[in-house]
C-alpha cells in the first residue's frame, strides 16, 4: 500500500526541520557574537513555521489521520490526544514567538537571551513533537489503518495539490527567499 | 532500441587488496531515477566511479546505451550524456560563475539544447546573483547548484549526483533536493547518492541499497519509505 499521505507529511517534516534546524543555528551564531540580528529574517522564518505547518500541516494531521486512526487503534489515543493539544496551542505558541521578537527589537541586544530563550522552548517542543509523530504514530498508523482509511487521507491529502508549495507557490517562494537570506553556512546569504 | 543509458553486469573493483565491489549489477534506463543508498564505505561511490570509468573495476562490463564503455576513458562516458557531480564539487575557482557555465556548453547526444545557460539561469535564480563571481567566492551551497548547472549545460540524459548536499545546511540541502525534483520533471535520468534516504526516495521512483559491496535491495522507492524496518537495517545509523 503506497500510503502517498505519509509521504507528503515526512517530506514536510523535512521542510520544517530544516527551518527550525535554521532558526537554532542563526540564534546561536548571534549568542556567540558571529552574526547581527536580522529581524526582518526571523520574523520570515517564523511567518513560514506558522503559515505552513501550524496553519496547513497539523490540521491535516487532526481531521484525517488522527481522527480515523483514533477508533482503529485505543493505544494510540493518549499520543494523539497529547498532540492535538499542542497543535492546537500552536497559534499561542507563535504568538509568544512573535511577542518576544518584537520585545527584542525593540530592547536592542539586553532583549535577545529572553528571545532565546522563548525560541529555544519552541524549537525543543517542535522536535519531541515531530519525533513522537514519526516514531510512536506512524508506526501505529501503518499497523493498524485499513485501505480504506488509507484511501480516504491520500484522497484528501492528494486533493489540496502540494499545499507545501501554496496554491500560487508562495510558501515555495517564502522559503527560497529564507534560503538566500540566512546567513552562510545556515542559507546561502553573505 | 534499448533505452538502457547505463549498465553494470557482474562489476568487482578493488583498492588496493581491499574488494569493495562483489560482482554488482546496476541498470537506469532513460528517464528513471534511482536513489542509490547505504551507509558509509558500502561501495556508492566505487560503483559510480567504476561505470564512470574513473576507477577501474577488475571484473564485469560497463555498457553505456548498449555499447561496452568497461575500458573507456571518462571523457567518452561524459560524451554520451552522462553528466557526473562528485562529492567535493569541483568547480574552477578562479573562473566566474559565468565562465564556469559557459565553458561546459554543448549539444547533448541527439543535438538537444534544451538547457541553455538562460534555462540555468532560471533554474538557479541564486547564481544569476553571482553571475561575475569567482567561483572561490561562492559559499558550499551555491558551488554545488554551480556544479549541479554546469552538468545540465551538458545536456545529459543522465544526471549522477554524488553526495550532492554532503555537509550543507539543511535548508540549503531542502532547496537543492526541491531543484533537483524539478530537474526530475524534465525527464532526466537521475542517479542520487546520499545518506538522506527520505529526500531522495521522494524525488527517484527506484531504489538500491547497498551493503558491503552488494546489493541488498532493488526495487521501488515506495517499498523503502513503507518498510521502516528495511531502512533501520540497512541505513539506520
């Protein structure tokens, strides 16, 4: 069974990784004086983990996957209800990201350890996030769903044609534009 | 006629007393794309290197569109369109990227021009930026979109990448695997070597796996990404 729904969600698992790997590497090349802020950045990256993941992906993961898995599989209902909980303190959670930027911008470098701070709660709660996904509720997923559940994610999953890239390739777009902004060897920028 | 572009049958190659490769075979007809995968030392590289010509296998037969090419120089390999992007890059550093570009220019084995430099230039919206840049003045991941540009300016039906996001940042690497994805589309023939088994199972339809010199695997790529088990075996680190 080809399963094209979880190969859709890895590859933006994929996506998102690196943009969080990114969000890390830059804040720690600023700790250590190596890069300047650039907010303009930050706030891009932030922009994409909102738009993309917290608006597009984990709503797809609730309304099909989690939500037909759920009768098909009792052992898996603590995990999944632990995380439709933090998918859905996904838009406070950006908030507090946004919130604590602006806080930084605005104090100058005496701002930049409690954004670090804040990002680095957010960053640490993405991996065990994702890493739960794909080492607890995959592996249930494929176990236990039927061809017929299959049948229904990939058909909604493969509906939204490639919702990763936006309708008009904007997020496509967002995230190249990180690319040749982040600062080498994070992105492709002087 | 066959549209086998490249094929190994029975190839042993050796370092020295060490034998790396234990009678492979290896096949990519035109327009397929093969994830090429294993752990580290398991003879992805030797294999290419022994198609291409660079390393010299012992035994076996390299055929290139049918013809037996086991003892060709490289050179003749790359003249029947197949283009090579090796670990480490190598492009010319004291060259700017135009020249870079430019001096790779040529019809592929039909005549085709469909990649222009204009065309590579699209592609790699990042090098038009650099465009009278030397190469030593590029960071690693835009070296490798200059490598990856100057192989197409060959007009390849072939396409060997090498380790093509070794040591990148994983945005750079997302963005070259979404380029590369779109070089797919053109219907290139696409042998992908690399450790990052999910980015190169969801661009090529094939997979092989490697261990120790033979091929433990060879099938699907969707057979891999639903096997979870076969990848902790095999490439799990």
């Amino acid at each position: 069974m080809k399963q094209q729904s979880l190969e859709i969600i890895h590859d933006e698992h994929r996506a998102l990784a690196a943009m969080l790997n990114g969000l890390r590497a830059i804040a720690a090349g600023i700790e250590s004086g190596r890069l300047q802020p650039d907010y303009a950045l930050l706030a891009d990256m932030i922009r994409y983990i909102d738009e993309v993941p917290e608006k597009l992906h984990h709503p797809k993961e609730n309304d099909y996957l989690f939500r037909l898995l759920r009768p098909r599989c009792p052992e898996a209902v603590p995990v999944i209800e632990q995380l439709e909980a933090e998918h859905a303190q996904g838009d406070a959670r950006i908030a507090e990201l946004r919130a604590a930027l602006a806080s930084w911008q605005q104090a100058g470098a005496a701002g930049f350890a409690a954004f670090h701070e804040v990002l680095t709660t957010y960053l640490d709660q993405e991996w065990r996030h994702m890493n739960t996904e794909e080492h607890e509720v995959f592996p249930l997923a494929r176990k236990h769903l039927t061809a017929e559940d299959w049948a229904e994610i990939d058909a909604a999953f493969l509906a939204n044609d490639n919702p990763w890239q936006g309708a008009a390739g904007e997020y496509q777009a967002l995230f190249t534009k990180i690319v040749n902004v982040a600062p080498a060897p994070v992105g492709l920028g002087g | 006629m066959s549209n086998m572009l490249l094929e190994a049958k029975e190839l042993h190659t050796y370092y020295g007393a060490s034998h790396i490769l234990h009678g492979i075979d290896f096949n990519i007809r035109q327009g397929e794309g093969i994830a090429l995968m294993g752990r580290n030392g398991m003879g992805k590289s030797t294999l290419i290197k022994s198609m291409l010509g660079i390393v010299r296998p012992k035994h076996g037969r390299v055929l290139v569109r049918g013809d037996d090419f086991t003892k060709a120089p490289t050179y003749r390999t790359a003249q029947r369109g197949i283009a090579y992007v090796p670990e480490g890059r190598g492009i010319f550093p004291n060259l700017s990227v135009r020249e870079n570009l430019q001096m790779s220019a040529r019809a592929g084995v039909d005549g085709q021009r469909e990649w222009t430099f204009e065309r590579v230039m699209a592609t790699f919206p990042r090098l038009g930026e650099r465009i009278n840049n030397g190469g030593w003045q590029l960071s690693g991941g835009e070296q490798q979109m200059l490598t990856i540009g100057r192989a197409l300016m060959t007009n390849p039906d072939l396409l060997i990448l090498d380790e093509a996001t070794e040591g990148l940042a994983p945005l750079i690497a997302m963005e070259i695997w979404r380029i590369v994805k779109e070089i797919r589309k053109t219907g290139i023939a696409t042998v992908i070597v690399d450790k990052n088994h999910g980015a190169v199972t969801s661009i090529c339809d094939r997979a092989m796996i490697l261990v120790k010199g033979e091929v433990v695997f060879d099938g699907s790529s969707d057979e891999v990404r639903a096997n979870p088990e076969l990848i902790q075996k095999h490439l799990g680190v």
